[in-house]
C-alpha cells in the first residue's frame, strides 16, 4: 500500500481515461466491530456494480473492473486497517488506502477519481515538531493530527553522557565541549566548563546540559531554519527552561509537555502536542477568513464558480475555502474557460468543489475545507485570488 503523498495524488488526478470508481468507507482497527468491514464494504461494491451498469456497461466488464477490489475482501486485509478506507478504481488500476482519519460512506463513478473526502490530510499544512528531552536520550519528531516519525538529527550524541564522554563512574568528564548558542558559526563562543554529573541545581551540571541542549539546538535549527512550524518541549520540567536558554528556533512554543517522554508513546505525545498547537492553526484559518472579508469587495475574491475553476487550474488561487461533504457537478473547458454547472450529475461530470480544491492545492494554494457554514458568504466555495 503506497503512502498519501501529494506526488500520489498527483497519480490519482493523472489517472488514464475510463470510468473510474471512488470508494469511501469508516472501518474498524480492533475488536468485535471489525466484522462490520466487509460487511460494509461488500454493500459499497454492489452500489459501484449497480452505477458502473447503469452507464451501459456490460455486466462481464463490471465484474473485470471491479476483480481486483473483489480480491482484497480477505481476512487478513480487514485485520490491517485504520479509521478510514480509501479505494481507487479504474481499468488496471487499482489504488487503496488505510487513512487515520474517519470517512463517510461513499461511492463515486464518473471520467476521474473523487478526491475531496482526502483534503482534510491535505489542507492547510499542520504540521509541527517535538522534541522529547530527558538526561537519558532525545527524540526529535514530525507531526500533524494524523501521524508522528522520527527525524534523526545528524552529528548529535544520542544522550548526554555520550555527548560529554563522562567516564563509567559517572563523576569525571573525559572530554569537554565548546560549542556556541546559536551554532559554531556564532562569534560569541561560550566555552563549556563541566563538573560531573550530580543534581541539576549544580551549576556546572545545568552548564553541561545547556552545552549539550545547545548541540541538538543547532543540529534542529540547520535543518528546518526555513520554517514557521511550531516547535513544542516535551521532558521533565527542570530540563525545559534549559533548552529555551539554548534555543535559536523562533517558533519555540513556551508551553511545552511536562513528565518523562521515555514513558509516553509517540503517538499519545503527538495528541497532547495537538491540543497546545490546534489553536494555533485555527488563528491561521481565521486570519485567512479575515484576509477574504478585507478584500471582498474587491475582484481578488469570489465565491462563483464560473470565476474560481478557471483560476484554480491556471495556479491563480491563493487560498480556497470549501464546504465538505458537498458536491456541485459539471464541466470545465481549460482551452474555451467556460465552465457548465449541473443539478444533477450527468455524463463526463465531475465535482467541480473537488476540481476547485485539488488543483488549488497542487499548485501551491493553500485549501480549508471546512463544515459547510464556515466557508466565507455561507457559499459552498470561496477563493482569494493571487492576482
């Protein structure tokens, strides 16, 4: 199973022509509740059948299209899944997902692949960084709501008595450091005088340990200096004001987590990270309501689809706002600009929500898809236009 990278949604909108199936479900990870996966997902695969018969296609070819998906429906597979369930189907083709976030029930069949349910893994970037501290080892971590991995720091001991070469007494150093606050770089060198180990009170000790701190500072700071991510503490207490005294990272959040990290999974420290950085990332979302509301009534926004189509696939959008679990259905002409709208889906319609965000986002827009009384003039799509 490939990983939901925007270059793998990029082969999902580059698909070959032929009618393509979109398949969305919620699925179970443990317990009795998992025997509802097939279940559900068998009833998904009858309506895909019933849809794909009912452009004309002949019940052989339905059968073809949709064998690979049959081929899945095995124990094993159901014992192997996350919150949500993705599916992509199309002649040779065949892409699946094991999603961490909860889907709707869903089947779409028409010329590309639906796309919209996945913008919320893909929306406003909220990603963010941990860094897990205690005298025994460190841990530096991407995150965003859905998922967490390790990022390995390179040229930093692994823990301090490494970094500091204390001798197997623990009472000597052997070896000592100098390297400066803010990197080797920094003019202003602050020589390391080191006393042992002992209680953190000492203050050789918290020298030693700024010394180090000061190490993983600049390791950290090299590699994502060009950033404006959130970067969160988590470790025992006395060791967090030591590393902000190091720190160069201008996104330092002063709220860090408090206790052992070597005790907490990486999964539960990137929950309790969330919930300091969420607010965070809706300030975001609400200054970008903001920014539209400023420059409504002016032509750098709009809300018709007529105007946003054309512009998301000419790379003309800033920030797109969309309603989810919406769909508007019609067609685009990139070569004449029109744009047709439709009630109802009709033959080589697609979602033209979906074909607004997608595009938006692939071209270096910036897309909130949000609850449907969210989005800006209470319109199912709302865009700011870069120019």
């Amino acid at each position: 199973m490939a990983l939901l990278s925007r270059d793998e949604l990029k082969t999902l909108i580059e698909q070959p022509e032929g009618l393509c199936v979109s398949l969305y479900m919620p699925t179970q990870k443990a317990g009795p509740e998992t025997r509802q996966n097939p279940i559900r997902f068998k009833n998904l695969i009858r309506e895909a059948e019933e849809r794909l018969t009912a452009t004309g296609m002949r019940h052989t070819e339905v059968l073809d299209l949709l064998k690979p998906a049959h081929d899945l429906d095995t124990g094993d597979f159901w014992q192997h899944q996350d919150q949500g369930l993705a599916m992509f189907i199309a002649p040779s083709v065949l892409h699946y997902y094991q999603l961490p976030v909860e889907l709707a029930e869903l089947v779409v069949v028409n010329g590309r692949f639906h796309l919209k349910p996945l913008l919320p893994l893909f929306t406003q970037d909220e990603h963010f960084y941990i860094l897990a501290l205690s005298q025994n080892q460190f841990k530096f971590f991407k995150a965003s709501p859905y998922d967490i991995q390790e990022i390995e720091l390179e040229g930093v001991p692994k823990s301090m008595d490494e970094a500091l070469n204390y001798d197997s007494t623990g009472k000597q150093l052997q070896n000592r450091i100098s390297t400066s606050k803010g990197g080797t770089s920094n003019p202003f060198q602050h020589a390391g005088t080191f006393h042992g180990q002992g209680s953190p009170e000492t203050d050789g000790v918290r020298e030693d340990i700024v010394q180090f701190f000061r190490q993983i500072d600049h390791s950290l700071y090299e590699q994502i200096k060009d950033e404006k991510a959130p970067l969160v503490l988590a470790g025992v207490e006395y060791l967090l004001p030591l590393y902000q005294d190091a720190n160069n990272y201008p996104h330092l959040i002063e709220e860090g987590i408090k206790g052992n990290p070597e005790d907490v999974k990486p999964e539960e420290l990137r929950d309790q990270v969330w919930a300091i950085v969420e607010p965070l990332f809706q300030q975001v979302q609400q200054q970008a309501i903001e920014r539209y509301q400023e420059l409504s009534a002016t032509e750098q926004t709009s809300t018709k689809l007529e105007d946003i189509i054309p512009a998301a696939y000419y790379q003309r959008i800033d920030s797109l706002f969309v309603a989810v679990g919406q769909q508007q259905w019609g067609e685009f002409d990139p070569e004449t600009y029109t744009v047709q709208l439709h009630r109802e889906a009709e033959p080589n319609d697609e979602d033209l929500l979906d074909f607004a965000a997608i595009h938006t986002l692939l071209n270096g827009g910036t897309v909130y898809a949000v609850e449907p009384g969210q989005v800006p003039d209470k319109a199912p799509v709302a865009a700011v236009f870069r120019y």
